[in-house]
C-alpha cells in the first residue's frame, strides 16, 4: 500500500460515515426526483405488508368466527390484491432508480478520470496503479449499489419498523412494549458494530488495492517473470496478499455474523415473549384471536426490516469507505497554470542570476546578454516533491540557453538528473527554483494545454496504448494531422516496417505495444515526437534501441527536423551527440561545461570519459 494510502486509513476511520457519505449529494442531487419517488413507491410496498394483518384480523374475528365463506374468500381476494400491488410496486422502485443511479456511477468514473489526467506527475509517482484502479472499479461499483439498495432502504425500513410499532402498540400497547424491550441494546450493539466493521472494511479495500497491483505487475511483466523463472516467487507473493484479503473479509464476516445474531435473537425473544403472553390472555379472554393473529402476523412482518439492519450497515459502511478512497484522490490538488507560491518567493531574477560572479555556470559566458528566443533556463534547481527539506537538489543553479533553432545534446554520468532536466520543460514536474522560458515567455505563465502543444516529447521508455499505429503516432499532433503528416514522421523514424503489418497504420498494437520489438517502439514514439514538425522538441535519448543501420537512417531524417526546431537531446553516444549543434555536460546537478562536441573532447576529461565507449567511432568521425 502506498504511503500516501496508509496514512489515510490512520486518519479517517474515525470519520462520520453519514458526514461522508453526504459527499455524494452533489452527483446524487441531479436524479434526487426520481430517486425520492422510488423511494415513496418502496415505502407504500412495505407499508402494504403491514395491511395483511389488519385483513387477517378481519378475517378471523369476522368470517372465521360467523363461519362466513364468502367473507374468507373475500379476505383471500383482498389478500391477493395486496400481494400484487405489493410486488408491482417493488418493481416500479426498482425501474426509478436503476438508470438514474446508473448515470451516477458514470459521472463519478469520467470524473474521477479526468482528475487524475490533472494530477501531477509526482502524485503517479507514489500512487500504486492497482490501487487508483480498484477505486474506479470496485470502489464505484460499491457506491452504486449503496445508493440502489441500502440507502433507499435504510429510510423504507426506518419507515416501516416505525409504522409497524405503531400498529402493534395501538392494537395492544402491553404487547407492543415487550416487543419494544430490545431497541436500547440493538442501538449500542450497531454503534459498536459500525466502528469496528468500518476500520475492517477499510482494510480490506486497501489490499483488494495491492492485490489489483500485483496482478496488474504480473501481467505487464510477464516476459520478465518467464525469462527469469520467477513464476513460483510472483504466485507466492499474489497468494499471500490474497491470504491477507481473505483474512481480512473472515473478519468482516465474524463482524456481520455477531451484529445479525443479535438483531435476530433479541427480536425473536422478545417475540416469543409477547406470543406466552398473547396467549395467556387469550385464554382469559382479555385479547381475542383475531387481534392475536393481526399482532404477531405485523411482528412476523417487521422481522426483515429489523434483521436487515446489520447487512444495511455492513453495505453503508463499506459505501463510506469506498467515498473516503474515491475523494482521497479526488481531494489531491491538480496542476495548475501558476508556479507554485515557494518558487515565487524563491525566484532570482534573471538579472540577478548574470551577476553570480565566480560561481556562474560556463554557459554564462557563451550566451549573449539579452537573448530570449528559444529555451531558457535561469538559475533553476529542483527537488522532487517527496524529497526532504535537507536533502541535496537533483539539479542545482542550471543556467543554459539554446537559440531558436539550435539543437543542444544533454550528456551526462547516470544518475546526472538529464531526464530530470528535460521534464521540467513540459512542466512534468514545477521547478523548486528559478524559471524556464520559451522564446521569452516564462512557463508557468503559460496554460499547461498551449505547452503542450508548443513542446513534443520524446522518452526514454517508449510507451504505446493499445489502440492503432496511427492513432499512436498521432497523439504527438496539435490539432488534427493529415495522412501526409503521418507518412512524414513514419519516415524520419525509418518506420518502414508498419507496411509489413496486417493492417498498416491501422493494425492494432496491442498493450504497451508489447507485439512489437523494443526498436520498433521506440521509432513509433519518435514518429509520435515529430509529427507535424513541433516549435520544441524534447528527445531522451531516442535512439537507444536502434541498430547501427537504422540509427544511421533516422539520424540523417532526423537532421531535416531539428533544423525547424529548437531541440534539447539527451545523448549517450556520439553518434547522437553529433545532431547538435553544441552540447552541454550536466554534472551532478549542474551544468559544468557547454560547447561542441569536438571542443569538449579537447577540453574536458570527463566529457571524453562519457564518450570514450564509443573511442574509434569518435576518431573516425574527427577524421571525416
């Protein structure tokens, strides 16, 4: 379970289920009409049940006791009737409420999905994905059927139980508060019942969560699991999470089987009770059959509303806490246009920043004063959001300028914070300090959708959906691509095999495009990065998979696009190096050198450490 998650258990179990469940209104309130209507309708069903005792009392003080049969077999008509309306009007609630309720859980699914489209990046850091889908699955699924059958019925059975009493009391008042005895120790029994089944149920959610983890874990990897025979350890570690699920449920089910035991002795003995004494005075002539049969007929009658309350609970219960889940998420805060209020107090401005004096970065002296086309970074560090206070900056005082125009390779040791660095452009992740702009204008001034859209991005680990070729490719696009758009970036991706599949540009690739090589990917998530020839582009080492041959191939397509763009490239070999027209050397954290390629393999050790696993091809390439 994610840490985030877990603190959660800790602090809202105590949370009012009623106070939590009100959350819903809002998605409730647009088919509350129809939902208080089928509520009426369940209310006159149940209250019709209590009318067949008064009909038997009829019956059996009346034509029973004349010896009319015309008189019982007008009862039995009038019973009959009863029970049809009865059960018509059960269907009729249920007709009301199943398409509004339906429309409910879906509002609450696309609304959920849009939010975490909204989240920041680092919120999908922490989070399990099994755990962000079992609230858009189970959780929801949980909710519509509390708002189907429970809540509906807590109020007809609250209806009835009280309306039942009624009768019973007014035909015998002595009887009735026998029957009444057993209320006070119900209620504490539920209020125990309530806390304990919550905290339960809770629990249990949260590891359906981990277990939706594993699965989803397994099934992604699965090439992986195979490869390395780890099937047994992968089934062990599903079975013991599986084991703690179920555990978990046991509990909840001791919990269910005592709250139902209770509410369905105390009533009985109650019951039983006021039978001895109904009888006793029927003997003594005091009470007569018929309001006897009519009495226990209405008792019998209210056994299920009262012996429904603890499964009604149970489902409440579980209902708040699938609302607590689903709001957790909904609650977090979502990106938003403006920089954050620290980075507003900490921000240098660029002024500031040229004046560093003998701690200024190389790139300083390389950059013209008062140029703003293209990319900029002024004076930025960063540190990501679940990082300690104390703790060092994964980039440090980052000042680099690339023209417009220009292509710049990033290169750096593992570790360096390259991919770092070129997620802040698209604002992924909020700088902690200082600012990036574009041709002048500062990010997070920009809505994040026109950033977007002026930024394509390439990264390291191509990731495809399962959906087609074409639709891969064009979710890199602005606006609508046309066929020739797409035809282009499959070529400058060298993405020739997509003529080879079954159907084109329009075969389905499958999940995380796993029915394809890993080269291939990566040439459909560079064709996605190029189409319709982007201002910016970021690539993250985007030719990493490719042999010698198609790196050759792509570099020299890719050439024609990068001289449209203004580029930032992540490089480990020289031969990617070489697209740029400078290059920059980011060194823990900061950048420490920036110039040519064949200048800083003069200039500088480390440089010429980074590239020396590609030694012969970089002579070679000195010499041409």
């Amino acid at each position: 379970m994610p840490t985030t998650t877990r603190a959660t258990t800790e602090t809202t179990g105590q949370l009012s289920a009623v106070r939590t469940l009100l959350r819903l209104w809002p998605y409730v309130r647009p088919v509350r009409a129809r939902w208080a209507g089928a509520a009426v309708v369940a209310v006159l069903a149940s209250c019709l049940a209590l009318v067949f005792p008064l009909v038997l009392k009829w019956i059996v003080d009346g034509p029973v006791t004349e010896r009319d049969p015309g008189g019982v077999w007008l009862g039995a008509g009038v019973l009959l009737a009863l029970g049809i309306a009865e059960a018509l009007l059960f269907g009729l609630r249920r007709w009301l409420v199943a398409r509004p309720l339906a429309g409910v859980e879906a509002a609450l699914r696309a609304d959920l999905y849009r939010h975490l489209q909204r989240l920041p990046v680092a919120f999908h850091d922490r989070w399990a994905s099994g755990q962000l889908l079992s609230r858009g699955t189970t959780d929801l699924m949980v909710l519509r059927m509390f708002l189907a059958f429970p809540l509906t019925f807590l109020f007809v059975n609250g209806v009835t139980i009280l309306a039942g009493l009624t009768v019973l009391i007014v035909q015998d008042w002595g009887l009735g508060l026998v029957l009444l005895a057993p209320a006070v120790p119900l209620i504490a029994f539920c209020y125990k019942f309530e806390d304990g089944y919550a905290r339960a149920s809770r629990r249990a959610q949260d590891q359906v969560g981990d277990l939706t983890t594993v699965v989803e874990e397994s099934v992604l990897g699965i090439r992986v699991i195979k490869g390395f025979g780890r099937h047994r350890s992968q089934a062990h570690a599903f079975r013991d999470l599986a084991r703690k699920v179920r555990g978990t449920e046991l509990v909840k089910a001791r919990l269910l089987a005592g709250i139902l035991t209770v509410i369905t002795l105390l009533p009985e003995v109650a019951l039983g009770a006021a039978l001895v004494i109904g009888t006793i005075q029927v003997s003594d002539g005091s009470l007569s059959a018929g309001t006897l049969v009519a009495f226990l007929s209405t008792a019998l009658a209210l056994r299920w509303p009262i012996e429904s309350i603890g499964f009604l609970l149970a489902m409440s219960q579980e209902a708040a806490t699938a609302t607590r889940r689903y709001f957790e998420v909904m609650d977090t805060d979502a990106e938003t246009n403006q920089a954050p209020a620290a980075l507003e107090q900490a921000f240098q401005a660029p002024a500031a920043i040229e004046q560093r004096g003998p701690g200024q970065s190389p790139e300083s002296a390389t950059t013209p004063p008062g140029t703003a086309g293209g990319i900029r970074f002024d004076g930025v560090a960063f540190r990501y959001p679940d990082a300690t206070e104390d703790s060092t900056p994964t980039l440090t005082h980052i000042d680099l300028h690339i023209p417009s125009g220009e292509t710049m390779a990033l290169v750096g040791a593992t570790g360096s914070g390259k991919t770092t660095l070129t997620a802040l452009v698209p604002r992924l992740y909020d700088v902690t300090a200082g600012r990036i702009t574009l041709d002048g204008r500062d990010i997070t001034t920009m809505p994040r959708a026109e950033l977007r859209e002026l930024v394509s991005v390439a990264f390291e680990e191509p990731t495809l959906f399962s959906a087609s070729v074409a639709d891969n490719v064009l979710m890199g696009a602005s606006g609508t691509a046309s066929p020739e758009e797409l035809a282009q970036a499959l070529g400058v991706a060298q993405a020739e095999f997509v003529d080879r599949l079954p159907d084109g540009a329009d075969t389905e690739v499958g999940e995380q495009g796993l029915s394809l090589s890993g080269g291939q990917r990566q040439r459909l998530a560079l064709a996605r990065s190029v189409v319709g020839t982007p201002r910016f582009l970021i690539l993250d080492d985007p030719l990493s998979a490719l042999d010698v041959h198609t790196e050759a191939a792509v570099e020299a397509a890719l050439r024609r696009v990068l001289a449209d763009s203004t580029a930032l490239v992540v490089a480990h070999r020289p031969s990617t190096v070489l697209l740029a027209d400078r290059v920059a050397l980011l060194s823990e954290g900061r950048i420490t050198a920036v110039g040519t390629h064949h200048e800083l393999l003069r200039a500088n050790a480390e440089y010429r450490h980074l590239m020396s696993g590609e030694h012969t091809g970089e002579t070679e390439t000195e010499r041409a």
